[in-house]
C-alpha cells in the first residue's frame, strides 16, 4: 500500500475520531458544568431537602443559572447546608429567595431563585436567608387528612 | 487415579503463574521497548489503518443499529410512562456510559485483535521474528510495540464514533421516524448527559479496554505454539479472553465511576 493513502486514511480516520468526541461533548453532554473561574458560590441553609442531589440545576424564572455544587449536614444549626454555584453573568440582589420545587409531578427536583429588591447584590460565599424547604409528600397528606378529620369532628 | 488428578491440578496451577509471569514480562518489556514507536511512528501509523482504519465500517454500522434498535425499543418502554420525552436521556447516556467503549470494544477484539493475533502468530511460525533478532533487530520494538501503540490510540476512537452514530440512530428513530420532539430530545440529553462524569469516564473506559485487548493479542500471537494449529487456537483464544476480560473490566470500572451518581 502506498504510504500517503495509508496516511491520509489514518488521518482522515484521527479527524473523524476527535470529530466524534467533540460532537459528543458538545452536542450529546453539556459543557456547561460551570467552571470556577466564571462562577461564584452561594450557601441556602433548608430544614429539608427532600430529594435534592449535587448536580441538580438552579433555576431562576425557569432559566438554568448555575448548579447545586455540594450539600452537607450543618451539624450546630442540625439544618443541610446547600452550595450553590452560579454562573457570573447573572448577579442577584442580597434578599434573594431560595426554594426547592419539583418540575412536574415526579421529576427532577431543583433550586429556584426569586429575586427581591435589595440593590446590593449578593456575593461569593454569601449567604441566602430566606428559604423554602422541599416539600415532602407524607407531611401534606398528614396534614389533608388532620384537616379533613377536623372537618368532621362533631362540635 | 486420584494421584492423577492432583497431577493434573499442579500441573495448571504450575502452567497458568507461568504465563501470567511471562505475561506481564511481556507487556513491560513492550512499554520499555516502546520508544521505537514513537520515534518511528509510520510504523504506528501503519498499524493504525490496519487496526482502526479497517475496523470504521463494523464500528459504524454497528453503532447506527445499535442507537436506532436502542430508540425503537426505548420508545416503546417509555411512552407506556408518558415520559418519551427522555428517549434522548436514554440514548444517550446507555451509549456513553455503556455500549459505546463496551461494543466497540468487543468488536475490536473480534476484528483487529484476531487479525493481529494471526498476523504475529504467523510471523513467529513462519521464523520471521527469530530472523529479526538474528538481525540484532528487536521484533518487541519493531513488531510489537507498534501494534500495542496503534490499538491504544485506536480505540477510544473507535468508540467515540460508535457512541456517536448511536446517537444519530436514536435520533433517526426516534425524532424523524417516530416523531418525539427535536427539541426536548437534545436538551433532556444534554441536561443529563456531564461532559466529566459520562463522556471522559466512557473514554477511560474504551482506552482501558484497548490495553486489554491489545496486550491480550498481541500476548497470544507471541505465546501461540509455531504451527498451524496453534495459531488458529491462540487467535480463538484472543477473542475468547478478550472478550470476557472487556466485560469483566467493565463491571469494575462501572462499579467504581458510577456508584457515587444518582
């Protein structure tokens, strides 16, 4: 075999290759596991999680804004301290709302930002104080059925 | 009669540490002796189209199958949930995690594998390689070492095309023939597909794979006894262990990369 046919097929065979990877990376995955230099990080403190995973996406009116980076157990407030890195081009101001929420019935779940008015913008390893925790379906049928029980006690 | 089979028993245990030993003075001697394969790499490159180059058509056409089998039998399950919006999801992340370094890596062992247990088992039965060391050349350094490199480089991406094509497969079933959402279908895959978790462990996956698989022909040629039998056994014997040594590693890689997740 003549050796530049055998090297342009290797050739044309590595550009396919890396071709390949990068539709992979590029079309197939997201690339866009925020990378820290672009990205700062915001702690939400929740009395309950529910079934929040790292990973899952911070959303704010439905937009993707960043990525829940760590959780962990706050073992002096016994609450889950959630890490939230977002990216740098979305700013929000310091009295910023977080709430876990569930898109659909039984999907995903994910962190939702709600913006308040404060002009002053929050900051890396800032923290968001006002929260809302997940919400956890035992407790809302105890409580339908507390009220549903109330409802029929003879007065 | 027992004595016999205490015999035997001995014999095999004596038999398999004698070739797991020159196994692995086998595959050092190959990493020590690789120099030649970069400073000469036409060698590589040749041994690269013979390899990868000639193995594009069954990884290709397998891939698309596979990804479009994958979309047809997805669906199904799925839209029994109302949930065929994740047919993407599915797809995509059975063909990165799983099928594409696995598949790709069993036919790599049934297509260049044999052809280069064959080829090496051939070429000691044939008295080629004692004739290079009669030359002072080292056949470790000119014959084998080349072959290792090319099916290193070769099979991840090999596997990045199979994982690929799959994909588009999937895509053919499912949005043009089926009808799912084109857009729900790229972005569920996307939300759920991690460039780190997924698609860099799928490639570790496919170059540990090409190791294997390459070390185990290569092995097998050099070890095959010189004669006719022998080679067609050894070459057997490459796709057989080859194939069960991809699925076992596979397990144990899957069982380390990606317990943690979900």
């Amino acid at each position: 075999m003549n050796k530049t046919v055998l090297d342009f097929w290797v050739g044309l065979f590595v550009i396919a290759g890396i071709g390949a990877l990068l539709f992979l990376a590029l079309k197939v995955g997201s690339m866009s596991t925020v990378n820290s230099s672009d990205s700062y990080e915001v702690i939400a403190d929740f009395q309950n999680i529910g079934g929040l995973k790292p990973r899952a996406p911070v959303k704010s009116a439905g937009v993707v804004v960043g990525r829940v980076a760590d959780i962990r157990f706050d073992n002096e407030k016994y609450e889950a301290a959630v890490t939230l890195r977002l990216d740098k081009r979305y700013a929000f101001p310091k009295d910023t709302s977080a709430a876990i929420m569930t898109s659909g019935l039984l999907g995903e779940q994910y962190v939702g930002l709600e913006a308040g008015g404060d002009s002053q913008k929050l900051k890396d390893k800032d923290r968001i104080l006002i929260t809302q925790d997940a919400v956890v379906l035992e407790n809302l049928i105890g409580q339908f059925l507390y009220g549903k029980a109330q409802e029929g006690a003879p007065k | 009669m027992l004595k016999q089979a205490i015999e035997n028993l001995g014999n095999h245990t004596i038999q398999g540490v004698w070739r797991i030993g020159f196994a692995s003075r086998f595959f050092l001697s190959m990493l020590l002796h690789s120099g030649t394969a970069f400073r000469r790499f036409g060698l590589t490159i040749r041994e690269m189209y013979f390899t990868g180059v000639l193995s594009l058509i069954i990884i290709l056409v397998s891939g698309l199958f596979v990804g479009m089998v994958l979309g047809l039998q997805g669906y199904e399950t799925l839209q029994r949930y109302g949930s065929e919006s994740a047919l993407g999801t599915l797809v995509a992340l059975s063909l990165v995690r799983e099928l594409g370094p696995v598949l790709a890596g069993l036919l790599f062992a049934s297509r260049a594998g044999s052809a280069i247990t064959a080829e090496i088992g051939l070429m000691k039965a044939t008295e080629q390689l004692s004739a290079m060391e009669m030359m002072a050349v080292d056949p470790i350094a000119r014959v084998v070492a080349p072959r290792f490199w090319a099916g290193v480089i070769s099979m991840p991406l090999l596997a990045a095309l199979f994982s690929a094509m799959g994909v588009l497969g999937g895509y053919l079933v499912g949005v043009k023939l089926i009808g799912v959402d084109e857009g729900t279908f790229w972005s569920q895959m996307q939300g759920a597909v991690d460039f780190e978790q997924d698609i860099l462990n799928g490639v570790i996956k496919s170059v540990v794979f090409g190791i294997a698989v390459t070390t185990i022909a290569l092995f097998e040629g050099y070890d095959a006894p010189p004669t006719a039998e022998g080679v067609s056994g050894a070459t057997t014997r490459t796709v057989v262990t080859s194939s069960l040594v991809v699925l076992a590693l596979d397990f144990i890689l899957t069982a380390f990369m990606f317990r943690g997740l979900n």
